[in-house]
C-alpha cells in the first residue's frame, strides 16, 4: 500500500487529464499537486533557513520599524489606536507587548530630543533596509525571480507602505469599536447583538487574510496574480491566528520553562513564535507559486537531479528556439513562451535561463516596472552560436580557484587528451543551434 501511494505521488496522479476522471477527482488531484509541489519545494529551497534568517532580521528591525509607524500615527492623533492594535495582535506575549512599547516610546524620546542621532540612525535604516531585502528576497527566489527591485522603487514603495499601515490600522480599529458599541447598545436584541459579536471576532482574520494577500501580491518582483493568492492567503491568516490561540492556551504548559527561566522566557518563546510566523508565510508564498504555475509542471522534475547530458541537450533546445525566433525577425521569447514551445516544465526553464546567461549566451530584455515580462535574445551573431561553441561556453563559466599542481597537464597523455577534447568540440560547430529543433 505504501509503495502504491508513494508511485502514485511520483508519477500516476501527473498524467491524470481533466478528461480521465470525475471533476471531482480531478479537483481533489490538482490540490494534492499542489501540495506536494509546494512542500517540495519548501524543503529544496531550505526555506526553514530563510525564515530563521527573517527571524534574525526581525528581531533587529522591529523596534525601529515600529518608531517609525507610531511617529506617523502621533502625527495624526493616533497613536492610541496603534497601540491598542499592537497589544491586541500580541495577546499571546503581553510581556513582550511591554517591553517593545517601552523600547519604542525610549526610542522615540531620544529622538525628539536630538540625542539619537549619527550612528543610531544610521542603525536604523541599516536594520529596516536588511529586513525588508530578506524578505523581497526569499519572495523572489520562491517565484524564481532574479532582479529585485531598483533603488527608486524601493523607496517609493516602501515608504507607501509605512504611511498606509498606520491608517489601514487605524480605520480598522475605529470599524471595531464602533461594531462593539451597536453590539452593547443591542442587549435585547436575539440575533444582532450575537450576529455582530461574531463579525468583532472576525475583524483579526479577515485583516490577516487581507494582510497575506497584500503580502503575496505585492512583495515578489513579478506579476502575481490576485486569483491564486486568495486560498493561500486564507490558509495563511486561519494558521497565524490559530498560532496566536494555540500559543494563549499553552501558556499553562510552558510555566516550568518560565520557572526556569524567569523574565528572559520571553525573549526565545518570542523568537520561536516569529521563527513558526514566517514559516507559515513563507509555506503560503511556496502555495501561491504552485497555484499559479500548476498547469507548467507536466512532470515532476527537479534541476538539480537532471543528468548533465540532458540538461545540455535541453539548453541546446532553448538555444534554438531564442536562435530561430531571432533569425525570423519575431517578438523574443519569454520564459512562458519557451516552456510552451518546447514542454519543458517552466522551473526548469527558468533554471536553464539563468545558466545561460551566466555562460553568456543570451542576454535577458526586461523594464524596472513590475510585472514585465523578461524576453530573451543572443548574445551573439546566431551564425556563431553552434553546438559545440555553446558546450564550450557552458563549461567555461566560473573561475580556476583551487591551488592544484597542474604540470602534469602538459605531458604527452595529457595533450592528446587535450586534443581530443577539442577535436570533439570541433566536430560540434558544424550544428548550428537555430537548426536544431523538436
């Protein structure tokens, strides 16, 4: 039984067609591809390393980040709001609630009265800018994005960012008392007064799910599209605030640890809480790359297990098409467009593309706005682009690092070798990569 379902998990359940089964069973399929797809590449990718770097960085940038949103809710009158918001989201760690406030408040202090300034300052934005790069980071490498953001953009939008979440903050606090005054003002009323608690207690799901989407939507420097970041999303926000109830309800299991530990408990209960917030985030972006790009993945392949003879012949595929398209005169390929052309599932194209470029073989055509999609082109006159060039360059590419006595190279059975190795890449520039073809 086990070996059946592990064939089935392998291979079986992606040669289903919509046409084989029930739409049902169909539906149920395309979940369970999507699961183990992003599971997959949740432990490929080491994910659980980049949530623990986004830890780090969090812990780090917190307090600053927070100076900065309540210095801009002071000056609008709100920063009652923002604090209320702020203990209510860790109900969980009231002590950590404490002393964070108490870090802000002295932070905030010093700087009205001049004494934070020079290196402090420059701590600051140094501890903001790293948070915020991990996480455009790990966004982009989940949907295999390779340019982030210029400076510009950057700026913009993440100073957008810090004057919007104080207002978002604070309209839905004002939403939340007001539905708790009707529903105190409704005691003899049956079904309203229950009707609007349940929407009070709903309020901090649907911010969290609100939160992911904004979150998966807007972080990756790519075209992300809104319909496939709904169920993740959701699932996301239902798990972060099942976090928070787990974590209230577990307290009475953690107080030998607090016994031990004393006040210092809340420094890595806090940490441990942060590190399972961003794997739950992160599980959700794996999630919403899958669901965009299910239909892409016609086997379930990897790159790094991919033999080095077919991974060349795959390279010299792509080669051919960007070569044959240029020849044309057509509109360059993208990444999309490749994979429909030649079948190859869209991570390994990426994947191939990239190590492309780095050989020099192409050249990638894209614009700083987000969501443009990257074409690519030669790198090189296609009348010069063969076979055995494109091998050439491929195994070319890094540098000579390790101290090695190489004078034996220059010996007789070295130099034939030699020899026959170039004759052998001789014999391949005869093959234009533009002729070969599917």
């Amino acid at each position: 039984m086990i070996q059946k379902i592990i064939q089935f998990i392998e291979t079986d359940m992606w040669r289903i067609s919509k046409n084989n089964v029930s739409p049902l069973k169909f539906l149920l399929v395309e979940i369970l591809k999507k699961l183990v797809i992003a599971i997959r590449f949740f432990i490929s990718k080491r994910v659980m390393l980049k949530a623990s770097a986004l830890t780090y960085s969090t812990l780090l940038a917190i307090v600053p980040i927070l100076a900065v949103v309540f210095a801009i809710a002071r000056g609008f009158g709100y920063n009652k709001y923002i604090e209320v918001w702020f203990r209510d989201a860790f109900e969980s760690q009231p002590q950590v609630a404490d002393v964070i406030i108490g870090f802000v408040n002295s932070y905030l202090i010093h700087t009205k009265s001049g004494i934070f300034l020079g290196v402090g300052l420059l701590f600051m934005l140094y501890t903001v800018l790293m948070l915020v790069s991990n996480v455009e980071d790990a966004f982009n490498e989940i949907w295999q994005v390779t340019k982030p953001r210029s400076i510009f953009r950057t700026f913009t939008d993440y100073l957008a960012m810090f004057f919007c979440f104080p207002i978002v903050i604070v309209v839905t606090s004002g939403i939340s008392i007001f539905m708790a005054t009707i529903a105190d003002s409704m005691p003899d009323y049956l079904m309203l007064g229950p009707a609007i608690r349940f929407l009070i207690d709903m309020i901090p799901y649907v911010l969290m799910i609100v939160m992911f989407i904004a979150l998966y939507t807007f972080m990756p420097n790519t075209h992300v599209k809104a319909k496939h970041v709904i169920v993740p999303s959701v699932l996301a926000g239902v798990a972060m605030q099942g976090l928070q109830i787990f974590y209230i309800h577990s307290q009475i299991f953690l107080s030998g640890y607090n016994a031990i530990y004393g006040s210092f408990a809340a420094l890595p209960l806090f940490m441990l809480w942060v590190q399972i917030s961003w794997t739950i985030c992160l599980f959700g972006a794996e999630l919403c790359y899958a669901n965009q790009y299910l239909d892409y993945y016609d086997y379930n392949a990897n790159t790094g297990e991919i033999s080095y003879r077919y991974r060349t012949m795959m390279c010299a595929l792509l080669m051919g098409c960007i070569c044959r398209k240029f020849a044309e005169g057509g509109k360059p390929y993208s990444a999309s467009q490749l994979r429909d052309e030649t079948k190859i599932p869209i991570r390994i194209v990426n994947d191939l593309l990239k190590e492309l470029l780095n050989a020099g073989l192409i050249v990638e055509l894209t614009s700083d706005e987000k969501g443009e999609t990257s074409h690519f082109l030669p790198a090189e006159d296609i009348k010069n682009l063969t076979l055995g060039y494109m091998i050439d360059c491929m195994e070319s590419y890094g540098q000579w690092k390790l101290d090695l006595d190489v004078s034996q190279l220059f010996s007789e059975h070295w130099g034939k070798a030699m020899e026959l190795r170039s004759n052998y890449l001789h014999s391949l520039s005869d093959f234009k990569l533009q002729d070969l073809r599917l």
